[in-house]
C-alpha cells in the first residue's frame, strides 16, 4: 500500500491525503533494508502538481505573513514616528485580509472536495473531532484579532497602542496556526497512525511537538509567510500606486523597506530549509540516490538566492518602483521557490 501526503498543503488547508509512520522510518536506523523509498522521477504532470500547489501556498502565506509585517510597520513607525510605516501598515493588513478571505474559502472547500472524493483519508478528523479543536481554536484566533486590527485603523486613531495591541495578537496567531495545525498532523500521521483514533488529546500534542521535524517546519513555513507577505506585498504596492496617492515619496520609502525586509526573510527561509534538508535528505538520498528532491531542493535554493540578490538591488535603487520588471521578476523566483521547498517539506510524509 502506497499513500503520499502533502504536507504543505495539509499546513495550508488543513486538508489531509494520507498517513504512515513515514517519518519515524526515515530515520537513521529505521529504515527497512527490503523497502525503498517512493521518490517520483520528474515528469511534467508532477511539476504541474508543484506549480499549482505553489500557487496555492503563495496565496495562503501572503495571508498570514502580511499581518506580522502589517503589525512590525506601524510599531515601528510609533517608535521612529515615522508616518510612512503607519501607512504601509495600513496597506498591507489591507493585503492580508484579501487573501485570508481566499484562505478560509479555501479550507472550507477542499474539505468539502476530500470529504467527496477521499473519505477514508479524513476520517481520523470524523472519528475524533476534539483533535482537530487547537487547530480551530489558532485559525479562529488568527481571523478574529486579524480582521479586528484591519479594520479598526481610523477607529483606534486615538488610541494606537490598543490598536497595536490587536496587531501584536493577530500576529501571534500565524505561528500558532502553524504550529498546531503541523503538530496535530505529525502525531495522527507519523507518530500515531494506528492508535490516534484512541488517543487522548495531550499524548497527541505531546507527540507532536516532540517530533525532530517540528521545529525546523514551522520555522520554514513561517519564514515563508513573511517572504510572500513582503514580496508579494512589493507587488501589491505597484497596483495601489494610482488607487491610494500617498505621494512618491512613500513609494519609494515603503518599496525599499519590503525589498529589504523581503530579501532578509529569504535568505533567513533558504537556512531553515537547510536545516530540514539536514535531517531529512541524506537517509533519503542514501536509499534512493540523487533524485528529484536533490533537484528541487537546489532549484529552489538558487531561486531563493537570485531573489534575494534581485530585491538587494531594488531595494538600493533611487526610485524602486520604476524597476517593475525586476520586482515581478523577484516574485516569480519567490514563486518557484515555494514550489521547491513546499515539495521536499512534503516528503515527510512519503510513505512505503
């Protein structure tokens, strides 16, 4: 029996494809000498997969990166009294808010499609409900104090620090999020595939956070939320320039500062993705030899690289919106970037 998870995706939508104790067997020494590890060869179905799920995740980290970001410009701006910050806060939880829209429409309707479609692969959620409870409870968090800071800016006017007091709290539902939502997932499908029906719900969050690969994966994923939060935020500025005329010189300033913020971001994700490949790649790479995790993991790190490199020199340019070209440009590399991580993060869960 064959079954393959997507972890991103599972971290994204809460949507579950598969369970084995995958993980538990790719440590050194677990490894089954009989079995060998199910890494598909490249084929242009495969990397389509990869491409759509890239999209996907590219939406749903814009959504949870673009409050924490939203939140550090107006902190910033209250102790630097910087008016522009204020405003690029103002604009990014404005950013955040339409994509967490498509991320709640999202979660909704892919259960609505396994539940069709997979039954079988969702029923561990049916059979055991309370398990799924600090997941809801984070993501309900998270909206809850997100949509209360957007749209509370001119209302808390006279009252900014209890406005970034919301901020701050919206803010620490995006790693809760993702903290709980990957915790519960590594339990039920890595740690305690067999007897999770069973389980009570402190064993499951005990197993969860005590597995090696959690860490260094919400790690990853949260520096992804803030890489598409600022760099897809570059992008959103250049389609609110016209809309929202807050003068060239608050484009230029709130420009460099997500070119900055977002090249340091990445190259802060390409170590965490080290780190993962550390634990992961070399039992797998020793069983299956150079596969297309070994690809992936080196295109999306010079992907990585290149956009980093390219946001540096926007982020140094005199007027950095003129360099259009160059800001989609770095969006596209953030783009296969997420598409190269998200896949190899996935291979945790592949099963035998």
């Amino acid at each position: 029996m064959q079954a393959q998870v997507d972890l991103e995706t599972v971290l994204a939508l809460g949507v579950d494809l598969g369970h084995k104790s995958a993980v538990r067997a790719l440590r050194p020494g677990n490894m089954p000498k009989e079995q060998t590890v199910n890494i598909p060869q490249p084929t242009p179905e495969l990397l389509g997969v990869f491409l759509i799920l890239a999209l996907h995740l590219c939406a749903v980290y814009t959504g949870l990166g673009a409050f924490p970001l939203a939140w550090l410009s107006e902190t910033l701006s209250a102790t630097s009294k910087k008016v522009f910050l204020k405003k690029l806060g103002q604009q990014l939880s404005a950013l955040g808010i339409l994509f967490l829209a498509y991320t709640l429409v999202s979660v909704g309707g892919s259960f609505a499609v396994m539940q069709a479609t997979y039954p079988e692969l969702i029923r561990p959620w049916l059979d055991q409900p309370l398990l799924i409870v600090p997941m809801l409870t984070a993501l309900g968090w998270f909206v809850l104090f997100g949509l209360l800071y957007a749209f509370t800016w001119r209302a808390a006017k006279n009252q900014p620090g209890l406005h970034r007091a919301l901020g701050l709290l919206a803010t620490l539902g995006v790693p809760a999020v993702l903290g709980m939502s990957l915790c519960m997932k590594l339990a039920l499908y890595t740690e305690l595939p067999q007897i999770a029906p069973t389980m009570e719900l402190g064993p499951m969050l005990s197993a969860g956070l005590g597995h090696p690969l959690f860490a260094p994966l919400v790690l990853s994923s949260l520096l992804l939320a803030l890489c598409c939060g600022s760099g897809f935020g570059l992008v959103y500025l250049l389609t609110r320039r016209k809309r929202d005329d807050f003068g060239r010189d608050y484009y230029t300033f709130a420009a460099r500062f997500a070119a900055n913020i977002a090249a340091l971001c990445t190259v802060s994700a390409l170590a965490s993705q080290a780190w993962i490949a550390a634990l992961m790649l070399p039992t797998l790479l020793a069983e299956a030899g150079p596969s297309l995790l070994g690809w992936l993991t080196a295109g999306g790190a010079g992907c990585a690289l290149a956009a980093s490199i390219t946001w540096a020199m926007i982020a140094r340019s005199e007027n950095p919106l003129r360099h259009k070209p160059a800001i989609l440009l770095a969006a596209l590399l953030l783009f296969l970037t997420v598409a190269g991580f998200s896949a190899v993060n996935a291979s945790v869960f592949i099963s035998f």
